[in-house]
C-alpha cells in the first residue's frame, strides 16, 4: 500500500466518523518543513499524524516536529498500513469521534518511528 493510499483510506475514516481532517501535501516549502502530513481533530482530541508506507523513511524535519509536538503535550506518531490492518488506526480515531463508544487512547504519544 503507497502513501497515498493509506492517506485515502484514512480520509474515508475521518469522514465516516464526523472527524475534522487537515493535510498538509507538501511542508517544504512553507514555514515549517517536516509538519505532520494530518492533523485530525474530534471532540475528544487532536491527532498529528505523519503517513509513511511500510518502508516509508522519517526525514529529520519530520522527526524533530514530532519531537515537539509530543513534548508539548500533542498526540503525535507514525501511521503505517499494518496500523490500518491491525486496526490501530481505526481505534485512534474512534476514540476522538463523538461517535466513540470505548476510550482506547494513549496508543501513540511517542515521537518514534513505527
């Protein structure tokens, strides 16, 4: 699965979940290269998400924005396709959508590479 890809599935969840989604196509050229590729935001949190494919490699502008986002108290990490197979990525959006049923939070607050 490419990275776009992933990124289309993802949408289709926001949207099935009544979930605000941003994405940024390409930071380089802006104020902040490396920003999160999304950024979700639900009634009950805000996620910053970089997509990568399976062997999808983090630059260093990327790692450093996740860096400060996590230690700003954001909810940041890494979405690959096994988080779409396995179902990660559907439990953390879940448990920011008002449609949430079960909390299922604190999957992915660390700055590191999945």
């Amino acid at each position: 699965m490419t990275e776009a890809e992933l990124m289309e599935r993802v949408r289709r969840m926001c949207d099935a979940l009544q979930l605000h989604a941003f994405h940024v196509r390409d930071s380089r050229g802006s104020w902040g290269p490396g920003f999160p590729d999304l950024v979700i935001a639900g009634p009950r949190g805000l996620l910053f998400r970089e997509c990568k494919s399976r062997d999808g490699v983090l630059q260093p502008d990327q790692r450093r924005w996740g860096s400060v986002i996590a230690k700003g108290g954001g909810d940041w990490c890494v979405w690959r396709p096994r988080d779409l197979q396995d179902g990660t990525i559907g439990r953390q959006l879940a448990a920011i959508s008002r449609l949430h049923v079960a909390v299922l939070m604190g999957e992915c607050s660390r700055p590191e590479a999945r």
